[in-house]
C-alpha cells in the first residue's frame, strides 16, 4: 500500500509540473504576441504619418518624403525577420 500511495505521488508531482509547464509556454507566446501587435501598430503609424506628410509635402519635398517612406518599409521588414529569427532562437532553446 505504501508503494502505490508514492506512486500516486509522483504522479501528481509530474502532472503538476507540466501543468505549469504549459501555463509557462502559454504565456510566453501572449507575451510574443502583444510585442508583435504592438510592432505592428507603431510601424503601421508611423507609415500612416510618412504617407500624409508626403501628401502635404511641397514638390519639392516630395522625393525626400517618398524616400523616407521607403526607408520606413525597409525598417519594418527588417524588423520582422529579425523579430522571425529571435522567436526561432527562443522557440529552439526552450
């Protein structure tokens, strides 16, 4: 009887342990979610803002706006693959 009742035990201990194991590696991937939303807004503002000042820009202006919003774009690209490559690493070591 003693037997079973530290098996019983152990048992729960593991099934306890991977519960929160689980609440863990959910909780990351919220995490990894909200930055990556929030990523996304601030880039998508930021276009927004280049976009309307390139339609108010002077002439003159306007091929410095043009290459500011292609400068924006490349940013954010770069940011995600980075953003990509880093979630690979994290999801690798874990």
């Amino acid at each position: 009887m003693q037997n079973f009742k530290e098996i019983l035990a152990k048992q729960g201990a593991a099934v306890q342990e991977q519960g929160q194991e689980a609440r863990r590696g959910a909780a990351k991937i919220s995490g990894n979610e909200v930055d990556y939303e929030a990523g996304v807004g601030r880039s998508s503002t930021r276009q927004s803002q280049a976009k309307t000042d390139l339609a108010k820009a002077p002439a003159d202006q306007r091929d410095a706006k043009k290459q500011e919003m292609k400068d924006l774009s490349d940013k954010a690209v770069t940011e995600l693959e980075a953003a990509k490559a880093a979630a690979g690493e994290k999801d690798g070591q874990s």
